[in-house]
C-alpha cells in the first residue's frame, strides 16, 4: 500500500504504551524522533496495548487511549503513507514471539530490569506480564529486524536485553534476528517530572502537575509551569548536578524552541525564573497549539479506525514472515499452506 521501495531502507520499529495521556516526555524523548526518521529509515510504530495492561487499566480509558496515543502520532507528524502505525495487539505474532522469547530469557535477567523493580515496588500482587514484559518487548522489535529503535533513557536496559536475546537465539538456532542498536538523543532522553526532579516525567504518575500532557489547554500548560519546582536560587543556569528542576526546564525550553542549552542560558542571564518560565510556558504552547489542532481534527474525522486497519496490514505482512522463521529455526512443526 505504502508503494514506495523499502528494500534498501533500514528498519526501525519504536511502541508507546495508551497508558494514560501522552506526556512532553514522550514527545521529546521519542516521539518527534519517530518524525525524524521516516524520510530514511521503513518505519513501524506500535501502540503497545499488550504492555500497557501489565498494569491495571480501566477498559474503556484503554480504548481511548489507543486511539488517542495513535491520532497524536499522526497529529506529531508521522505520515501514515510513510510509516506503518499500528496497534500491537492487532498483530498476533507479537503475543507469539512474546512467548518464545519468555523462553528464552533468564529469571535473573528480568530480576534486574530495573522498570520492573520500580514498578513493583510498594505492591502486595504484581502481575507476571510486569515481570516478563521485557521478553514481549524484545520480541516487538525483533519482529521487524529493526536496526534502529529510537527510545528514551529510561529504555536502554530494556534495548540491551533485547540484543542479548537477539544475538543468544541466533548462536542456538542459527543467524535469524537482526541485532538491534537504541536509538536515544543526547539531550532530552529524560525529562523530568516537574514536581520531584529525581523521577521522570511519567504519564501513569497519579499527580497531573507532575507532568505536561500534550492535551492540557494552554492555561493548564501556563498553570503547571508556573507551579513547577525550581530550587531558592535565581539564575537561569545549566547545572543538572546542583540545579536538577530548572536544568530540566530549561531542557524542555530547548527541545521546544529548537536551539542550545547554552544559548537557553544565554538568552535568560540576570532574568530570573520568573521570566523564564513565562516564556517557557509560551514556547511548550507554541508546540502544542498546531499539534492540538490537528489532534482534534483527525479524531473528528474518524481516519485514525482505517489508518489503523492498514498500518496492522502493512507491520502483519512483515512480522508474519519473522515468526515463521523463529518457529521453523526453533524446531516447531509448522503448519501446511
Ligand atoms: P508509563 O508511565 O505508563 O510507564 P511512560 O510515560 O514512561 O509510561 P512509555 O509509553 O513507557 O511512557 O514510553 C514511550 C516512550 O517515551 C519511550 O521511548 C520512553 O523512553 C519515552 N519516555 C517516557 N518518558 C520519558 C521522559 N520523561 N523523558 C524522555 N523520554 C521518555
Ligand atoms: N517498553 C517501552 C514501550 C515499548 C517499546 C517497545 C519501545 C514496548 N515495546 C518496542 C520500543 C520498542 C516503554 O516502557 N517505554
């Protein structure tokens, strides 16, 4: 359908979870990454549902966020005509390799993954997808023989346990999964929540001014800013050791206004945080209006249901063949036809 000639083209495969309203974090950690690559890389993203209910989720919030999470990667500027956007669980291969996969990796390894350990601290039950869902993750990228899987920080232990399953199923059962390297920014791969600079902005953190959704109205987005934490200081300076919560506005300033930390800090000299975060609040909503707009555009239009169909199409034609292979190079007796 895409019609274009991908063959020389390296993959790359990246997912979200529509696990609750997309965040700043998400869109500056990964996803305008994802915008940049599909001009050079055949590119697939996946709103990874079957991740995302390794955590309780309220059925009909999940089916809202699915769309929701798939109308703002075309409303971020992913073209659905270039890259393949679709549903995890629309493509059934990711649920089987997921569990090939789970074979394959040692409790030891997932014990160590430290996602898991910080989701699971403080519960009574935790579910068994918590602690395996980095076998389901690995298999989402393997699928596709990405090369390239642009994610943020917080990802890179998941990405290195990826490729130590890739390349332990290519020694025992011979050469069959490319070995995928991460992809992660040098400046903003971990944006901060804003009212505790110690964890990542989060769009499952129960306190909503912990984070800038890419749906909050512009005085939500003003409000939320102008009550983030700053340290007692005044000058606008790039210090993340000893200034952690206005390094990391200062961040978000310069991935949203597209320049320099130096020239953030430049621009800012003797003004105060005041005045940095009224602008700053401005800039964040300069990204947001047009994305906004389009957002609301492509829910009204109901487009995002056959972009969807054919997305799932285009990634099952591909994953389809991979799991073949896995299953016949794993010794399954594969069905005839
Ligand atoms: P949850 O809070 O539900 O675990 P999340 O907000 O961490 O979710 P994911 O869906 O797990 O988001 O992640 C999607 C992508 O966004 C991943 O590549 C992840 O690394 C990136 N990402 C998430 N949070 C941030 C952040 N604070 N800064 C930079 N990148 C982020
Ligand atoms: N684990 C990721 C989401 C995710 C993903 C993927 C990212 C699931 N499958 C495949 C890249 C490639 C997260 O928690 N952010």
């Amino acid at each position: 359908m895409s019609g274009t000639n991908k063959s020389d083209k390296k993959r790359v495969l990246s997912g979200i979870q529509p696990s609750g309203q997309l965040t700043i974090g998400n869109y500056i950690g990964a996803m305008r990454h994802f915008v940049e690559m599909q001009d050079e890389y055949d590119c697939y993203f996946a709103v990874v549902d079957l991740h995302a209910v390794t955590v309780p989720q309220e059925p009909e919030a999940l089916r809202e966020n699915t769309e929701a999470v798939a109308a703002l990667f075309v409303a971020a500027g992913i073209d659905p005509a270039k890259a393949a956007i679709f549903v995890q669980s629309h493509v059934p291969a990711h649920a089987q390799l997921g569990w090939l996969m789970t074979t394959l990796a040692y409790m030891g390894e997932l014990e160590r993954m430290t996602q898991y350990k910080d989701k699971a601290a403080g519960k009574v039950a935790v579910g068994a997808g918590l602690f395996t869902y980095p076998a389901l993750m690995a298999a989402d990228i393997l699928l596709y023989n990405a090369h390239l899987v642009p994610v943020g920080d917080d990802q890179k232990q998941h990405l290195e346990l990826t490729r130590d399953l890739a390349i332990r199923f290519n020694r025992r059962f011979g050469e069959t999964f490319v070995v995928p390297e991460p992809s992660i920014s040098e400046v903003g791969a971990r944006i901060m929540s804003l009212d505790d600079a110690t964890k990542k902005m989060s769009k499952s953190n129960p306190n909503p001014n912990s984070y800038i959704s890419l749906l909050d109205p512009p005085d939500v987005v003003r409000k939320k800013i102008s009550r983030a934490k700053t340290d007692p200081g005044r000058e606008v300076v790039y210090d993340p050791a000893n200034k952690p919560e206005i390094s990391n506005l200062m961040t978000i300033y310069a991935q949203c206004a597209g320049v320099s930390l130096d020239e953030v800090q430049k621009r800012f000299e003797g003004q105060g945080y005041g005045a940095f975060k009224k602008e700053l609040a401005e800039v964040v909503v300069s990204v947001l209006e047009p994305l906004q707009r389009t957002y609301h555009d492509i829910r009204q239009s109901g487009a995002i249901r056959d972009i969807l169909r054919d997305g799932a199409q285009r990634a099952a034609a591909v994953a389809e063949v991979t799991l073949r292979q896995a299953k016949e190079a794993m010794g399954f007796l594969l069905p005839q036809g």
